[in-house]
C-alpha cells in the first residue's frame, strides 16, 4: 500500500496492508463461523468454493499466514511482504488491485482513443436469481444483449452488418449498492462504428446520442428475445398473461438457494429473523430534483436500460475512470460501521427518490444474520419491512 509521503508534495511511501483492523475483517472473522453453524442446524451447507473464499480471505494480508521477504541489493533494507487471496468474491483489497490493474489495461492497452458510452442493462427479479444459480444462462443473454446494441448502432450510423462493426468490453456485476444480489451488466461500447469499405484503412464514424424512443424501442427488443431464448432451453414458462421460472428443484441441504433468494428480495437468509426485510432508513422526504440518472433510460417488463454515461475519445482520464467505475469492487469498506447499539451501517451515496435507501439484505455475508442498517448522511426516518 502507498500512502501519502510527511511532506505532502506526493512522495509515497509503503505501508502495509492490515486487513486485521479493518471493520469487515473482524465481521467476517468474528460471524462466519457463527453463519456455517446456522446453516448446519438447518441441516443446510455452504459450497466448498464459498468455503474457500471466506477462508482465504480471513488468511489475505496475513504474515502468519506466508509472506515474501524482500531484501535490498544495495543497502540491505528488508521487507516482509504477506500473501494476498487474489480472490473475486468480496476481498476489498484484492479487489481494488484488480480494480486499478484492468481499469488502466482497458483505457491504455484496449480502446482506442475514439468516444464511448457506458451502456447498463438490469433485468427482472427473477432473472437475477437464475443468472446466479444458471451462470450458462447469463452468457446467453450476454449475446442477445450484445447483438442487439451492436447491431443498432451500425444501423443508425447507416450501414449494414457487412460494411460496419463495432466493439464493446463488458463487466458483469453481481452486486447492488445495498450489498443484494443484483446481476447487470456493464458495457462499454464505442460510441459508433467502423466503416470497411473500398480495402481501404477502417474509418471511425460517430452515431447521435440515443434518444428515449430509441432505448424504449431497444430494452422491448432484449426483453422479449431473452423470454424467448430461456423458453427454448427450458428454463422459463409463459402464457398469454405471465411467465415463470422452471427449474430443478434444488438439493434440500444446499443453503445457496435459500441465500440467493433472500439476497434478491432483499430478505434476511439466516438467523432469528430469516425471511423479514432487513431494516430500511428513510430520508425525511422523497427527492424533488432531477435525477440525472433518469436521463436516456427506458424499462420494460422489468428489465432496465441506461446510455446516460459517455466520454469523448481524448478525455482519458475520464475513460479510465469509467473503466475503474465497471471493474469495481462490491464492498466499499468506508462505508461500513457500526452503530452505538452494535448494529451494521452500510452508508450509500445517494437514496433513492421516493426517500428511502435500499434494504440491507442477505447478501452472502455473515452479517446477514442481524437485522442490520442502511444508513445515509441525509436526515432520516427509520422504517421496517414485513
């Protein structure tokens, strides 16, 4: 870790990463133990990857846990440098190396200097559930979702499929702001297409800004080519009136359903209040400002599609930025406390615009188990869910 140098003029100097202080360390130390043992009264486990993600994350940074000493040629300066996890689940350190490490190989190595936008596509409830219990189901839909904005640009830029081409990078999170489960994907595409014509060299043209109809018009597309993709492998029912899931029943001693459920719902998975809503705090009233996050979206049968996001091919610093923002991790640990009473605090940076904040719910955590807090610097209200 680098920090800041005594003298404030931006020397660095190292320090070393102590992820034994750090309030999620002690959480999970302290409850997943507490976690397994709820479960296993359930006659209900964890999976040994979820094991071992825990596990490698109470040992990440760890020097008892193996280290590397590194010694200076020249004045024969030691270091003792801890093994890291370098796991994908929810390490915030791991997380944020890989983080800064893909953020800077995209904006340097992988776009080229021409304008992007970020296009974010969420789906229905029940979708989300079984892109993560169904992951071969969510590279499906990845396509479907990737024809369908690729080939909408090369046709409003004026060209057919032959002539044109475009590209896109794309980071599939599993996580919402409130810590739920909520698969999406973040794409970045370039803001127009390649035009191959002639054997000359590719050139770049720009397409307009999407308008509101357009996205309507895109987001009715997805939605029903996604219904129709699932229907075919089986995984999804519809009649003239509604459509549902139909899948396996799960094992009875598989805990991940129970938990990918909950998360979803925005329900506590575990322990004396299992299937409440976690607790809720309300700002005082709801937003009467424009939300600018409202600009160029539209919905549809519970998917949600957003281009309101772009940079200009020679604003770099902002590309990356933009590339940080998808390749980020899901716990933002300086949001995370505790409260006088003991109880979880994890602070979004914006409520929603009716004036509430997202549940904290039963995300795969053992804090799970307490009915916990959502909490935001704005004046609030507190409030419960049935």
């Amino acid at each position: 870790m680098l920090a800041q140098g005594r003298d404030g003029l931006g020397e660095t100097a190292y320090e070393r990463h102590q992820p034994e202080q750090t309030l999620l360390y002690q959480l999970v130390e302290a409850h997943y133990p507490t976690l397994v043992d709820q479960l296993a009264h359930q006659g209900k486990s964890l999976p040994d990857h979820v094991h071992r993600e825990f596990e490698a994350y109470l040992k990440c940074g760890r020097l008892e846990h193996g280290f590397l000493r590194v010694r200076c040629d020249k004045c024969h300066f030691e270091r003792l440098v801890a093994f890291s996890c370098k796991k994908r689940g929810f390490c915030p350190s791991c997380g944020a190396r890989r983080m800064a490490e893909t953020a800077a190989l995209l904006a340097d190595e992988v776009f080229p200097d021409v304008p992007l936008r970020q296009w974010v596509i969420s789906f229905p409830f029940p979708l989300r559930y079984l892109f993560a219990a169904h992951p071969q189901a969510m590279g499906k839909v990845l396509g479907i979702v990737y024809r369908a904005i690729s080939t909408h640009l090369i046709h409003k830029a004026g060209f057919s499929l032959k002539d044109g081409a475009t590209g896109a990078v794309t980071l599939v999170q599993r996580f919402g702001s409130a810590l739920n489960l909520n698969i999406h994907f973040h794409i970045l595409f370039l803001d127009g297409v390649y035009v191959y014509r002639d054997n000359r060299s590719p050139r770049f043209q720009r397409v307009k800004v999407p308008d509101t109809s357009e996205l309507e018009e895109l987001v009715q597309s997805i939605s029903k080519r996604v219904g129709r993709c699932l229907e075919r492998q089986g995984l999804l029912e519809q009649d003239a009136e509604s459509s549902w899931l139909d899948l396996d029943p799960a094992e009875d001693t598989d805990a991940m359903p129970q938990i990918l459920g909950s998360s979803v719902s925005y329900r506590i998975a575990v322990g004396p209040q299992q299937g409440r809503k976690a607790f809720m705090i309300r700002t005082i009233r709801p937003l009467d400002r424009p939300d600018p996050a409202l600009e160029r979206v539209a919905k549809a049968n519970g998917f949600s599609l957003h281009a309101g996001v772009s940079c200009e091919g020679h604003q770099k610093d902002k590309r990356e930025r933009l590339c940080r923002y998808i390749t980020r991790p899901a716990v933002a640990v300086p949001r995370l406390s505790l409260s006088s009473t003991g109880k979880v605090l994890y602070t979004l940076k914006t409520p929603y615009r009716d004036g509430g904040l997202p549940w904290r719910a039963g995300v795969p955590f053992p804090f799970v188990l307490w009915k916990d807090y959502t909490q935001n610097k704005f004046g609030i209200r507190t409030d419960t869910g049935n």
